[in-house]
C-alpha cells in the first residue's frame, strides 16, 4: 500500500462541507467515490482542514493509502478526469506511510474575502461577504495584532464545539485592500476552533464599524466569552489557502 | 419622461448574452422585465455593448426613458430588489435626453483572464479561460504593441458579421501576470468588431506557446485574413470593464 498526498482546490457553494455526512453531500465523499471509480477500492480519504459547507479550498491536503498501480503523479490527472468541475486535485505524490494529512499539518493558512460597496457583487459574489458599509482597514489591522501569538480563543469559538483545550498560536494575521472594493483577511495559525476565524472576522468588522473600539480586540480575547465578541460572519467568504508540514 | 443612465454588473454564465432574443434568456430582458415590475411600463433598455453568451460584465452601461417617480438614484436600489443575484445594478443617475449608451460611447475596455497551470480551476471557474501550458508572457506584450493605434481590424472578425467599415482604434493593449498562475489581457479601444477580442486572445495565446512568432501579429493584421489569425477563445474569460463617454 502507498500513502498518496493530494493537493485540492474546491469551490465549496454547492457542498456540505469537507467531511462525510449522512444526507448531504461532501467533498470528502466525492472524492471517495471518484477514487473508487479509479481503483475500485473503498478509500476512506484524511482531509487536513474540515472546511464547513460553503467554504471554498486553494490548497485543502488530503492523503490515503491505495494499493492501486497508478503513478503517484498521474493521480491528480486521474481524479480529475472523474472529478465534477468544481473539485480539482492540483498535485499528487507519494509520501511515506507517517503522512497524515490532519495531523502532520504544522500550520494551516486562511483567507476571508469582503465586497465593500453599497450593492452586493454579481461576478464571483459566492466568494465574498457583501458589507455595504465603509470600514475603517487601518482599526482592523492595528486590532490584528492583539491576535498575533498565543492566545486563549476561547472567546472566538462557537459554542458545543466540545474542544477543551482553547489555546492556540496565530503567527500571521492582517488585512489588505485589493481596490476599488475589496478587503482580504489573511490569517495563519497552528490550529483554528470551531467557527474562530469567522468570528474573529465578525469582531474585525464591528471595529471597522467603529462600534467597537481597536482595543476590545484584547478585551474580549481575555474575556474568554463568546457573546463579547461580533457575530459569525457567513461561510463564502473563507476560503482554506494552504496548509503548512 | 427621463432618461436614467445606468451601470450593471453581471455574470454572463447563465445568460445567452446581452441582447433580447426569442427563445433564449438575456440580460436586456431580464432588466426590462424588472423594470416592468417597478414601474408596470414596457421598458426598452439600450446597452452600450452587446456582450456575448457567457460573457460578463463589470461596467455595462445601459439607458432607458421613464415616466416613474422613482428618484433617479434609487433606481440601482430598487433594481437590485428585484434583480437575480447575478445581475446588479451599482449606480444609477439621470441623464440628458441625447445620451444614447451604445452611439455615445467613446471607448470601450475589455479584459480576458487566463488560468495558465497543468489543472483547470475549480474556484473562480467561470471567469477563466484554461490553459495548461506556459505562455512567453514577454512575448505577448511584445505582440500586443502591434495593435495599439488605428488599424483594419479585419483579420480579427468572425465571419458573417456583415459589418463593412472594419477599422478601429486601439488605445491600450497589455498583458497583466498576476501569481501564482493567471493572466489578464487589457484592451481599451473605439470600438470592436465581432470576436475581435477573443481571436486577439487565441493570437496571443498562440504567440505565448511560440506557434507563432511576434511579428506574425503585425503580418496577420496586414493580411486581412481571418484564416492566418490564431482560434476564437471562449466567451467565459471575457469581461466588459468599462465604457467611456
């Protein structure tokens, strides 16, 4: 048996999310049932990221062990080919048998992506969040930095995740303007809680608003509660960039 | 009666193009049709181009005469209010009675966008044209200095157009590379015949594999002869920017 690692780009609108679930459609499932068209093996396939439904993918990692005779670089041309157009595998390569996708990965690196104009986007509007309101970029970028490091997220997690332990390291975390109308969240992290980067989002955005100041960023961060913090902003706007080993 | 300038953005994919026709959904229609439901009058809108199936646009520009009490900056908001989601009006305003969106028009401004890596995009798949080899961008923007200025654009017209005066100006023509792997055409111009930009496209394309030679825009544009200029790429990369009065 070979471990396969798989690099994916996904466009999550039409999807349930990464991971199997029962009536209802994921990428996880589709990609194991294209590769059982391939092998005829029933694969069960490790994504690095459970990216929720509506989320989209550049750089999802993926890995399974096949014993098909396939070249491990084939495999990305093979998939495609079975592979509905809003799912591609962008490389493949074999890895030694240790690879595990989820818990191999160092760190993980998303995007968030707003239209910022009175009237909400037409082209590409299932991958960005319309806020019809002009927000202050340079509040959100000095609010940014109270998240770099390791933090307690605790106030950034939705609630019945069940995780105990809520301690996480941000390494990068900033906006940038992409005119006319365009904002970009870049964050990367060791690990993201349930929810953390689309509340945090919600949070920047509150400050942007100016009805939340620079500095409840840290206040809400120690606060460790959930309703300090904005609201969850919706899923298209995320998108899973790349995922570090 | 007033006449009401407008600026749409839309998403070409699930419409046959801009223009009213039988059996077959557009935009002009759709427009017209919400108009209907504002003002329950029959509502002709004249757009300044008349983008293709599949293309879309971020800066169309269209007119139309009302007798609606509707202020003329409302009209994007009330549009938008009964619009689909991909077809947004971002500005309205009242005109003078001469403005005509197609015969006023100075210039026009395209771009055509390309997905230049082995696999075809999954995000974003509708606004891409794919092509997995790598192009000699250098080459391109070489090339492209061979339509700036007047010229007898008849070498880039699809057949059966029926137009006869096929000269056109050229203002700006350049190629953008934007990492990791997508390229932008930029074309700004008086006027374009049938195709133009998409078989300028499928010249360049074949120019950035080196099938062709630089010069060989120069000689295609002199010949006349639709036959020696490279395919007409398809309509999903292209995108009307803007247009000038």
């Amino acid at each position: 048996m070979r471990n396969i690692k798989i690099v994916l780009e996904y466009d999550g609108t039409n999807y349930a999310g990464w991971q199997r679930q029962k009536n209802a459609l994921s990428i996880q499932q589709v990609v194991e049932e294209a590769l059982y068209k391939l092998t005829k093996e029933r694969i069960t396939v490790i994504g690095a990221g459970r990216t929720d439904s509506g989320v989209h993918a550049r750089g999802q990692v993926a890995n399974f062990f096949t014993a098909s005779r396939i070249p491990a670089e084939r495999f990305s041309f093979a998939l495609n080919s079975v592979l509905p157009p809003d799912i591609r595998v962008l490389e493949s390569q074999e890895v030694s048998h240790e690879f595990h996708a989820r818990y191999s990965a160092k760190a993980k690196q998303y995007r968030y992506s707003i239209c910022m104009r009175p009237h909400a986007p037409a082209i590409a509007r299932n991958y960005y969040y319309h806020v019809p309101d002009i927000l202050d970029v340079e509040a959100m970028n000095a609010a940014a930095k109270y998240i770099i490091g390791t933090h307690d997220f605790k106030a950034f997690q939705s609630a019945g995740s069940g995780v105990k332990n809520t301690v996480r390291t941000v390494y990068e975390a900033y906006w940038v303007w992409e005119p006319p109308c365009y904002l970009h969240f870049h964050i990367k992290g060791n690990g993201f809680l349930y929810n953390m980067v689309r509340i945090l989002v919600g949070t920047f955005i509150e400050i942007g608003r100016h009805r939340m100041l620079e500095s409840d960023m840290k206040r809400i961060l120690e606060s460790g509660d959930r309703d300090k913090a904005g609201p969850t902003v919706p899923a298209h706007g995320l998108c899973l960039e790349k995922v570090y080993y």
